[in-house]
C-alpha cells in the first residue's frame, strides 16, 4: 500500500468496506459496519476519507453535529501501514475548516486515556482536557474529553 496522501474528499458510500476496514485494523472495539453506515448519513460531508496517489483510502474521520455550534469529532482511523506520516493530522485539520465553515465554533472529542498517539496528536493540534469521563470505553476504560476552538468567536461585531 502506498501512503503518500494525494487527497481528502467526502468518500462515496459504495467505497465504506473500505472504511470498515481500516476501523477493524484499528480499534479493539470497531464501528460495525451498520453503525458507519449511520454515521456517514449523519455526518454528510464531514465524513472525510484520506486517499493515496492510487485512489485506494488510507483513513478517515468523521464528525457530527453535537449541538448549535459544537461539532463532535466522532472518529478519526489511519491504516497501520500509513502511520506517522502526517496522515491523520491532515484529516483533523481538513475536518476542523470543514466544521468552522459549516458555522461551528467548537470542536470536541473523546479519547482513551491510554491512547497516547491520540492524545499527543489532539494535544498538539490545540484540543485540552476539560472532563474526565469514568468507564466511556467499558469497565476501568475511561475517557477524556477535549476541546477546541475551531474557529475564533467574533465577540463584538460592528
Ligand atoms: C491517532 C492516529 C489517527 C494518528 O494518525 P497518524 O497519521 O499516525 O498521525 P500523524 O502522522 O499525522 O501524527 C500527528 C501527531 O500525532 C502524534 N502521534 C501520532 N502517532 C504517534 C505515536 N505512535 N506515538 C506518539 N505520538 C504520536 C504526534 O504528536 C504526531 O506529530 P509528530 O509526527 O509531529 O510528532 C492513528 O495513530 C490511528 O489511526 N490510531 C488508531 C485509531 C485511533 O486511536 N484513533 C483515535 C481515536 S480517539
């Protein structure tokens, strides 16, 4: 598999096994494949795959209207073989300026406190903690939520 990145486009859904795939080599606990399926009608087009030089997906991300102006990133996926290489920052990044051009000013997360590629990846791009969830993932497997301004708030206008 080739991981250069050559674009981020809105799959379409005939290309989501693909998707499942890469959610099955990455989560201990994947998406089934009818829960993607309702997460990509729910999503629109900020469900996002990142394609290689030879049309195949090497990732993912999705996210979905939380409540007015909050954007929920509700998944983010790179195949194994095409980690660190800036993939999945480029998928958050173009989910971001999706979410901020849709009107939505905050983006929030969740993540496994054990998920250091994850944290570090949200950390850097400017998510912080703001609540430890006890248990989210299952028994003694807690989340943390995180936040982030996706675009600047204009305060006073005029
Ligand atoms: C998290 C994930 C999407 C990152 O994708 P990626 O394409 O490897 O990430 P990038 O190459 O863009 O790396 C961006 C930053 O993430 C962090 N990071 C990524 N992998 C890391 C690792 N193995 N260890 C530590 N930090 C890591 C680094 O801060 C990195 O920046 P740097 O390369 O400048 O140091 C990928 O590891 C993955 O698919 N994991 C399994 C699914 C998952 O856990 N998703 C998140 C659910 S909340």
């Amino acid at each position: 598999m080739l991981c250069q990145l050559a674009k981020i486009a809105t799959p379409p859904k005939e290309s989501l096994p693909q998707v499942h795939e890469i959610e099955k080599l990455s989560f201990e606990d994947p998406y089934p494949a009818w829960y993607l399926r309702a997460l990509y009608s729910l999503a629109g087009n900020l469900f996002i795959a990142a394609y290689n030089v030879e049309g195949e997906i090497i990732g993912y991300a999705a996210a979905v209207p939380k409540r007015e102006r909050v954007c929920h990133i509700a998944s983010i996926a790179v195949h194994p073989k095409c980690r660190r290489r800036g993939v999945g920052r480029a998928l958050l990044e173009s989910l971001e300026e999706l979410c901020a051009a849709e009107g939505y000013n905050v983006c929030i997360l969740e993540v496994s406190y054990t998920n250091w590629p994850a944290l570090n990846l949200y950390h850097s791009s400017g998510y912080r903690w703001f609540m430890l969830i006890p248990n989210y993932y299952g028994p003694g497997k807690h989340a943390i939520a995180m936040v982030k301004l996706c675009r600047s708030q204009v305060l006073v206008e005029g």
